[in-house]
C-alpha cells in the first residue's frame, strides 16, 4: 500500500478515536462539573447577579437535569425546583 494512503488512514483512524473518547468523556462527572463551573460564571457575568448550580444530571444528547439552582440579586434570592 502506497505510504501516503497508510498515513491517510492511521489519521482518519486516530480521529475517529479521538472523537469516541470525547464522546466517552462527556458523560463522566467531570465534565459535567466543568460545564456546571462555566455556566456558572457565564450567568453571572452576563445577569450581574450570583448564580449557584448544585448539581447536573443526565446526559448532553437526550436529556439534562439541573438540581439546586439559586440566583442571587442584591439581597433578594430566588431558586427553582426544577
């Protein structure tokens, strides 16, 4: 096999895995913890409040639950049961 096509392959080939673990990682508590910290300070930024997220749940690709979600205005404090 021509050398150029073994180097096409092996490529495509560790792509594909590079993807599946990427995949594989996305339901891990780590990157739910990750997602969790950026949300967090992505929210806060933009309301100008003080957002809190206890925890997230599920997956990314069919479904996703939030628990404990806080938000803070001045002195005010409002949360949902979702």
């Amino acid at each position: 096999m021509n050398k150029l096509v073994k180097y096409i392959l092996f490529v495509f080939a560790g792509l594909i895995a590079l993807l599946i673990l990427l995949l594989l990682f996305t339901r891990t508590a780590m990157f739910r913890h990750i997602v969790k910290e950026q949300v967090v300070k992505m929210a806060n930024r933009e309301l100008g409040g003080k957002v809190e997220i206890d925890r997230l749940e599920g997956n990314f690709f069919s479904h996703l639950s939030v628990q404990g979600f806080f938000c803070r205005f001045g002195s005010d404090r409002y949360s949902s049961g979702f």
